[in-house]
C-alpha cells in the first residue's frame, strides 16, 4: 500500500479549509429604523433609479404604501397606491420587467395564514424617483394569480433578471413549493402558477436574485440560505446544497433583498413586542 505523503495530507487539509470559508462577512448593523409606523417590515427591494436606496412595505394591517429608507434606516419618502388594497403584503422584488430600459417593483400580495383565499396577486409597477413631485402611485399592473395544488400562504417573492419569469416560494409546508408564472404574465386572465418541485426548508419568508441573475438567496426565521447558480435553471439551483449564511438571527426577520451591485445584502425584521427593528448588511467576501 502506498503510504499518503504529509504534504498531500496538508494540501487536502488547506484546501477544505479554503473551501468551508464563507461567502460573507458577519453582520454589520446599519442602524435603527428611523420612521416608527415602519412596524411589521415584511418587504425590502433595492432601488436602481434611487441608487443603493431600500424600498420597504409592512404586513397586513397597514395601508397601501412604500417607504423608501436609506441605506442607514433612515426614512426619505413615503409613496401611496390610492387603488390598490392591503390585505396581506408579503415580499417585494425589483428588477426588469416589459420595458427593458425601466427597472420595475413588484409587491405580492399573497399572504394568507388561515389558507383561506383563492385569489392572490403581484403588483407591478415602474420604480419611482425620489425627485418625483407626486407622491401617488396609480400606473400599476395587476397579476392575478392562484396555486396549482390548492390555497398556499407564501411570503417569498423573486423575479429571474435572465428570463423575467417571477417564482414564488410557499411558507407553512414541510417541503415548500417552488412555484412559477413565466413571463409574458397575463394582466386579464388569472394565472395558474406552474409548481417545478419541492425543497425541505419550512418557514421561508423571503428570497431575492442578484441583478446578474447568478445568486440566490432565502430565508427563515432562523437562517439566511445562499446559492450559487453556475448555469443552472432557478429550481435546479434551489434543490441543491446552499451555504447557510452566519446570520444574526431577528426578533421577527421576514425580509431580504440583493444590493444591485452584488457586494452583499441587506435584512430587516418585524417589531414585535415592540423591540426596535435594526437594518443588518451582510457584505460579501
């Protein structure tokens, strides 16, 4: 038998070390929440035609409207939707949408604790400016959607930049749902999303894609979840290994989103019993 030589055994030992690191840092803490009716932040979307800015949305209750956070928590607008309801709001994304030289926000309002509504929907609608002069959002396209296997709370929310198709993660199951409604989206019919698989995280509450379309990211109550695309199609990449994230875990952590530039990602909790939210960035390596 031949013997294994120490240099061998050392070059294994540096390069599984190498390879364990993790893909970021630990958590910087950006601050407290600056604007108090931000309560039950249960969305977050990074901004393009307000640069490194933080879109954010509460959870059921509130009215229907966006507040627009620096990257600091602290509060820069507040914009309304005089159309629309809030029922229950529970992600947000951004990125592309029709027009390719927009980049667009998309609220989905799917949440649904007591699996008791049929009808779920995403709203759609170009990115405003901090420099706008009108506070009111009114241009917005309806996506109407239902799952194919029967009522689902969902709280995760994410739009593929390479293909436009939304994807949508279940909540409450012990195996979550990987759902789609590939783009072009009907804005007249009711969309029956398309389920791909199934993967074993329960309590997901957020995910988000990097803008380049490469790197995937969720989240539980406990954990922040990373992957990887390297080609594959988005179910392929979420039924493999993730990395688990070292992650501060939150009083009620149910939002996430990409920095557009790639360099890391921001997460930021619900304020339940009153305890303080604070606006963590996890930066990458």
């Amino acid at each position: 038998m031949k013997r294994i030589s120490y240099h061998f055994i050392l070059f294994l030992f540096f390069s599984i070390s190498t390879f364990a690191q993790p893909t970021f840092h630990p958590a910087e803490s950006r601050g407290e929440i600056e604007n108090n009716e931000i309560n039950e932040a249960s969305g977050l979307a990074v901004g393009i035609n307000n640069p490194n800015m933080l879109w954010v949305h509460n959870d059921s209750g509130d009215k229907a409207r966006l507040f627009l956070l620096d990257q600091y928590g602290k509060f820069k607008a507040q914009f309304n939707f005089p159309t629309l309801n809030h029922r229950d709001w529970e992600d947000m994304a951004s990125g592309v949408g029709p027009d390719d030289s927009k980049n667009y926000l998309y609220v989905a309002e799917m949440g649904d604790n007591k699996a008791v509504h049929d009808l779920k929907y995403i709203y759609r609608f170009e990115e405003p400016s901090l420099e706008a002069e009108r506070r009111d959002i009114e241009n917005v396209d309806v996506i109407t959607f239902i799952f194919p296997d029967g009522k689902r709370d969902a709280e995760s929310l994410m739009v593929d930049p390479l293909s436009k198709d939304i994807y949508i993660l279940s909540k409450r199951e012990q195996n979550i749902g990987i759902y789609r409604a590939a783009y072009p989206q009907s804005l007249t019919e009711t969309i029956t999303l398309e389920k791909l698989g199934t993967i074993a995280y329960f309590n997901t509450v957020a995910a988000d894609i990097s803008a380049d379309g490469e790197e995937i990211i969720t989240k539980t109550y406990n954990s922040v979840f990373y992957w990887k695309r390297n080609g594959r199609s988005i179910v392929e990449t979420l039924m493999s290994e993730p990395e688990t994230v070292p992650y501060i875990v939150e009083p009620q952590g149910e939002s996430l989103a990409w920095m557009k530039d790639g360099s890391g990602f921001f997460t930021l909790s619900e304020e339940p019993r009153d305890i303080e939210a604070i606006l963590y960035f996890y930066r990458k390596k």
